[in-house]
C-alpha cells in the first residue's frame, strides 16, 4: 500500500466519522421533535376536554329549566374563593336544581408523578363521588368582579350575590418533561358571565 492509500483511508474514515455524528444528531433532534410534539398534543387535548366542561357548567350558573326553583339568581353561588366555587344549577336541564363544586387537590395527591406541581381538579355534582379530571392540571384560579366591573378582592368572598362575572385561568403541563422541559398550555376565561347572573 502506499502513501496515498493511506491518507485516503484516513480521510474517508474521518468523513464516515464526521457522517455518523451528523446522522446521531438528526436523529436525537428528530426524537426531541416528535416527542415535544406529541407532548403538546396531549396537553392540548387535554385543556380543550376540560375547557369544555368547565365552559358548560360555569355558563349554567343560577339557570334551572323551573326558573321558580331558583327565582333569584343572586343565591345561585354558594361558596367562592381563589380556586374553589360551589353553586347551583340544573344539571340534566330536568328542572332540578343540582349543586356543582369545583375545587383542587393537593399536588401531594399526585407524588406517583414525575411533575411536582400537577393536581387534580375536582367536580362534585350534589352529594355524589368526587369525579377528579384528567392528571396535568398545574393551575386553577378564579377571580371575581361585581357589576361595575371591580374586582372582588376577597378570598373566599364573604358575599357572592355581588359576583356578576368570573376570570379562570388553568395551566396545563405534561406529566413528564423531556430533557426538565414541561409542555405548557394556557386557558384563560376573561369576565365569562352566565346569562341568569345578569339577569337580576
């Protein structure tokens, strides 16, 4: 073998070499990709289903299909505070009057998971089962404003007749990060007013 042969072993290994680090880098990049996307799809779908829910139990606010069960829609909330809200409703638009009460875990119900700040959101209809949502809820917040638009500043509010709309905010991460990164999702509800809290 001569010299040339030599060298040209040399240089295709180091460019076979410079190759195989090229093709290691696309594929961890490609991994990353799909699983950030993948991370974010969940979460997404996740946010919408309970959006969804929330959205339709929160604009029932005070409506009963016998409105003479609930004639003044001031009494329609019960209870009120930064991330807990009891009140009336008619579930199964049945003309019963139903009480759902939303609230959170602790993130210590949740220890089993790598995401330490994720909770349970819980829905309670009357006296049944605590129905908790889907695991990756990281925020839940309600604030409140009276008629003119002020802000309630009270937690709990010592009078919820004066409630006349409501902001929530939910944060949403995944369960596990990729690479301590968390997919995040965001919902905000800006001054949502049920139709029977105006109507008074």
């Amino acid at each position: 073998m001569g010299f040339n042969t030599i060298i040209d072993i040399i240089g295709s290994m180091l460019v076979g070499g410079l190759m195989l680090i090229i093709l290691f880098r696309l594929n961890n990049s490609a991994t990353s990709t799909l699983y950030n996307s993948n991370s974010e799809l969940i979460v997404q779908q996740e946010m919408v289903s309970e959006v969804e829910v929330l959205e339709s139990d929160f604009r029932k606010i005070g409506y009963c299909k016998d409105w003479k069960k609930i004639p003044d829609p001031r009494k329609a909330i019960l209870y009120a505070d930064s991330n807990s809200i009891k009140f009336l409703t008619d579930v199964n638009n049945d003309g019963v009057v139903d009480s759902i009460y939303y609230y959170t875990g602790p993130t210590s119900e949740l220890s089993n998971t790598p995401n330490k700040r994720d909770r349970l959101l819980y829905r309670v209809v009357n006296n049944d089962v605590p129905k908790s949502s889907n695991v990756g809820i990281t925020k839940f917040t309600l604030k409140y404003f009276d008629a003119l638009n002020n802000t309630i500043n009270q937690s709990p509010v010592t009078l919820p007749a004066l409630i006349s709309s409501i902001q929530i905010d939910i944060q949403f991460e995944n369960s596990e990060a990729w690479d301590s990164v968390y997919t995040v999702a965001f919902w905000r509800q800006i001054k949502l007013t049920a139709r029977n809290l105006s109507n008074r």
